[in-house]
C-alpha cells in the first residue's frame, strides 16, 4: 500500500513536473518539433487553464454581467432612436432587402418590407400610426429579437419577462419627445461605459498595460454607435431574403438556417480581432469566434428549453421575477464563453513564445540591457531608413524574446525620454528625440532607473560620491576591490 501511494505520488510529481517545465523546454521557440500539433494542442490547454486563473475571468464575467444589465436599456433606446429618428425600415431595410431579392431572383410575390410584414393592426389603431411608423414598430420588436437571439420568450401571466420589460421602457425612451439632453449623456455615457469594461478586460488577457488615447476611444465608439443599428438592419433584410429564398432550395434549405449562427461567429471574431490594443491574427481571431459562437449557441438553445420546461421551479420561490435570475445566470455565462474565446485566440496565437513568457519574470538584468539596446538599435535603423516604427508583437516574434517584456523595456524607454508612442493601430515605437543626442549608456541608465526608489538610500552623503561614479560608470570604481572601497569610505 505504501509503495502503491508513492507511485501516484511519484506519478503526481512528473505530471507537474511536465507542465511547468518540461512541455515547454521542446525545440526552439518558433521550429517545427516532432508531434508539433499534440504538444501546441497540451500547451494551449495549460495557458487557458493558467490563464482563466490568473486573468480572474469569472469575476471579469461577473462585473461585465452587472455593466450590461445597466446598460442594456440605454443601448436599446440608442438602437431605437435611430430607427424610429431616420425611418430605417423605409430607407434601409427596403433598400437592402430590394437589391438582395433582385440579386438572388427572390419572387416578386415574396412580401417586401416591413409594411407588409408588420405585425397585425389592433381594431382602435388610428390611421396616422400605420404606414411608417408601424413598420418602424415591427422592425424595432424584430431588432430586438435578433440582437437578443432567443432568449426573449412568451411568458404566462404568472411570470414576469425581464426581456419584454427591457424592451418596453427602451422602446418608450427612444421617443424623441421624451429623449431630453440629460437623458442623451446618460444613455451614452452608459454605453460607453459598457465598451470601455469590454476593451479593458481585453487588454488584461492580451498583456496590454497602454490603452487607446481618449480621442480615439471616443471617435471609435461613436462610429460604432452610429453604424450598429444601419448594420443589424442591413443583416436582418439579408436573413429575410435568405428565409424566403429558402423555399426555392428544397431539402438544401436547412443550409440557410445556420446563417444566423455564422452571423454570431463572425461577430466574435471581429471582437477579438478589433477590441484588444494590440495585433491579433485574423485565423485566430476566428478560431476564438468559432468556439465561443457555438458554445454560445448551444448556451442560448439551453436557455429556451429551461425557460420553457424548468421555470416553474423557480416561480414557487421567486413568484413572477421568477426569469430575472435565470435572465441574469445566461448575461453572466454569456460573458464567461466571451472571455473564454479571447483566451483562447491569446493561447493559440503566443503558444510559441509562451516558454519564454514563462521566464520573463526572472529574466536578468543583463537580458533587459540586451535586449533595450536591440530595440533602441531597431529604432534608429527604422527611422534613419524612413521605416514604419517598431511594433512589439512583430519584433518579439522575431526576435524570438517575450512579448510581455519586450513591452515593459519599451514602456522604461518611453518614460526615460528616449522613445516616443506614435498614434498607430497597434501602437508602434519611434525615437523621442535625435539619435545623435543618445548614448549607450543613456539606454542603459533608462533601464537601470527604471522604477522608484523605496527609501533615501541614495541620498545618503557618505554614498553620494560613490554612488555618482557608479552611474558614470567610472572605471576606477568599477575595477576597486570591496575591501579598499570600504577603508575609503570610513576613513
């Protein structure tokens, strides 16, 4: 019995063993290794694992779920401002869905618009709310149902819809009459407040300590606030297109009901191509995407069937609120698979320089100087040649150094002066003042000061000489034993 606990002790041992050093230490970062693809698939496995622990992602999940639930309402009413404020029904859905029937031969006894497609006219609807405005109405409850997937669903008159709530008081905010100044700067400030929580998490996992400038985040955003609604109505006339086109393509049809679900992918992966301050790689991006679209759909098939079949569970303790937590557990998992895509697309894309990411902490003073001095060296080259500026994550790969570190010898040049940030997606690196003003040993000094003194040590008198020479780096000091230095000193 002792000898058998020893082994799995033993056994225990060499599995921790393997994943903290041995799986990393085969081949040369960046060479092709016998079994390549089963030891990337085992190191990317550990970076998520190492990743989802040290990254906190449940509890980034967690304040993203509480961000959206503020946020969703003034992101709704912004979304049905713009359609009600520039009649998108009318002047783009119509449009769009026009061209598309004409470019794919759809029927023309197809129905066309949301006139006709609106839903049915209550008996004591006044003739001046049909028309435009009943075809905005519809196209805004078909919005909502696209953006909100399938997670909006009936409910009985015991239960309370959380869904249909949010949509209600969006839908009564978005009236121009009722969306005063105040109201305007609430609505956006909350959902930038909302993109601002997204691009930070981002970062976190990405590594990235530099954010975009304010200038940029604020144009960024608008455009992305401006441009969301043209563009979710534009896909949703390609989905009804596609819908009545179906009808044509006889047992080939099932094909087109996984378009919503590539719609899903491809948004994902834009997010993590786009988001992080820092150059993700498209087929990793879209790996990322891929996987969390679909576990993200299977999450939200699963929310529908509980919703139908195991909410009365819940309605005997929360009476009718009963979907509200089961509304708040889908935000928090939703939020959980779209981190958990981020670090995957990470994993994937830094697998080859990870062992050295490993050893960067411990990395010598010596490495620092090396490698500060082959970066302001880089810097120079590339501006003397009249070439684009140093980006870290190419240089890194390159030169086969640390992604991570590379970036924080970059960060104590740039605070020492001696390199500058230019305003470039990702940042790039180029001199902060003339080459010719710049020694050696500046690039050295910068990365020697690097941080902040805890105590007065250097302020010391009896230190003040020696400790000069030292930063002149003083041959005489350099070359002096410890033993005449010390009777120097306490002469």
């Amino acid at each position: 019995m002792k000898e058998y606990v020893q082994r799995l002790v033993d056994a225990f041992e060499r599995g921790r063993r393997f994943v903290a050093h041995d799986v990393w230490q085969i081949g040369q970062p960046g060479e092709e290794i016998p079994h390549g693809f089963v030891i990337k698939q085992v190191r990317v496995v550990i970076l998520l694992v190492q990743g989802l622990i040290k990254d906190a992602l449940l509890l980034r999940a967690a304040a993203l779920t509480f961000a959206t639930i503020l946020s969703i309402i003034p992101i709704l009413v912004l979304m049905f401002y713009f359609v009600e404020r520039f009649d998108l029904a009318d002047r783009v859905y119509q449009r769009v869905y026009t061209f598309l029937s004409e470019k794919l031969d759809v029927p023309d006894d197809a129905p066309r618009g949301y006139t006709a497609n609106a839903v049915g006219t209550d008996a004591d609807e006044s003739p001046a709310e049909n028309g435009a405005a009943r075809s905005n109405r519809a196209l805004i409850e078909d919005l909502a149902r696209l953006v909100l997937q399938e997670v909006d669903q009936p409910s009985d008159d015991t239960q309370s819809n959380p869904i249909k709530v949010f949509v209600e008081y969006a839908e009564k905010g978005a009236n121009p009459h009722a969306l005063t100044l105040a109201g305007i700067v609430f609505v956006v400030a909350t959902t930038f407040g909302l993109m601002t929580n997204i691009e930070n998490s981002f970062n976190s996992i990405w590594g990235m300590k530099r954010t975009r400038s304010w200038y940029r985040i604020f144009t960024d955003y608008t455009i992305i606030v401006l441009l969301l609604p043209f563009l979710l109505v534009g896909v949703l006339a390609l989905i009804t297109v596609l819908k009545v086109k179906a009808a044509q393509l006889g047992p080939f049809a099932f094909l087109l009901r996984a378009i919503p679900y590539g719609v899903t992918v491809l948004a994902f992966a834009s997010l993590y191509h786009v988001v992080p301050n820092t150059r993700v790689k498209i087929r990793y991006a879209l790996l990322g995407g891929v996987v969390a679209g679909i576990l993200w759909s299977f999450l939200s098939l699963a929310y529908v069937y509980y919703a139908r079949f195991g909410l009365p569970r819940y309605s005997l303790i929360y009476g009718t609120l009963a979907q509200f937590p089961l509304l708040l557990i889908w935000v928090y998992l939703s939020w959980t698979i779209v981190l958990f895509g981020a670090e995957l697309s990470f994993a994937y894309q830094n697998e080859k320089t990870f062992s050295m990411e490993r050893l960067a902490a411990d990395a010598s003073h010596a490495y620092r100087e090396a490698l500060g001095l082959r970066a302001m060296v880089e810097i120079g080259r590339r501006f003397d040649q009249g070439i684009a500026g140093l980006a870290p994550a190419k240089a890194a790969e390159a030169w086969r150094v640390p992604t991570r570190l590379l970036n924080d010898t970059l960060d104590q040049l740039e605070e020492a002066g001696l390199v500058a940030v230019c305003a470039t997606e990702p940042p790039t690196y180029q001199p902060g003042r003339s080459l010719d003003k710049v020694t050696v040993n500046d690039v050295l000094r910068a990365l020697r000061e690097a941080g902040r003194d805890p105590s007065v040590l250097r302020a010391d008198a009896a230190y003040g000489e020696v400790l000069q020479k030292l930063q002149s780096s003083d041959p005489s000091l350099l070359q002096s034993s410890i033993s005449a230095l010390a009777a120097r000193m306490h002469a």
